[in-house]
C-alpha cells in the first residue's frame, strides 16, 4: 500500500511500513514544515492515505469536509508507543483495502473504521 506519512508521526512507523515494503512518502524528508491542509492535499493527489499523530486531520476531514483517500490517526500514549510500529503494520495487513478513504483510529489492541471497531 501507499501512503503519506506527515511530520508528526513517528519515524519508526516509517520504517516499519517501508520495511514490510509498503510505498512510504515522510513529509519531514519531502516537504517539512508543510502546513496540514497541504499535507491532506499531498495525501489526496497522490491517491495515498495519510499517517498521522494529529486530531486536528480530524477537523479537517470531518468539520471541514476536505476529502481524503483514507486517514490513519495514531493514538498511542507513552507507556504503549513501542508497539505503535508494529501494531501499524499489522493493521496494514489484516485490514488493506478496507482503509482506503476511509477515517481509521489505531490504539493499542483497538482499531476503529469509520466506527467500527475491529
């Protein structure tokens, strides 16, 4: 799979993901300090979903109604963030399509789709 992964996300999930050779664009190598409606953009015109630690692709996907080819929020507190890459690709692989455009949540032992949970 393709994504965008923007500045906040932690590099580990790059490399994990890139590792499991899937397609991996890191704004912070290609375009750092790009403001998130043009990171969505980025995400958007390059048919890939966007990787993030920011609730604020919340507000722009939901409030602000910018469309998207899929979102991943990753919501890991301190103590749960080493099993943040790995949890990442597994959901990458368990799940594939199904996240395409679509708002996905990843928590530990929790993903949820849209609302639903998986």
């Amino acid at each position: 799979m393709r994504f965008v992964a923007d500045e906040s996300c932690d590099f580990g999930v790059v490399r994990a993901l890139r590792a499991a050779a899937h397609d991996v664009v890191a704004v912070a190598e290609a375009s750092p300090r790009l403001a998130d409606d043009k990171v969505l953009e980025l995400a958007r015109d390059n048919g890939t979903i966007l990787l993030t630690e920011d609730k604020d692709f919340g507000e722009l996907v939901y409030a602000a109604r910018q469309k998207s080819c899929g979102v991943i929020l990753l919501r890991f507190p301190a103590h749960a963030r080493s099993s943040m890459s790995d949890a990442l690709v597994e959901a990458v692989d368990r799940l594939g399509a199904r996240l395409s455009s679509r708002f996905t949540v990843v928590q530990p032992g929790r993903i949820r789709i849209g609302g639903s949970v998986f």
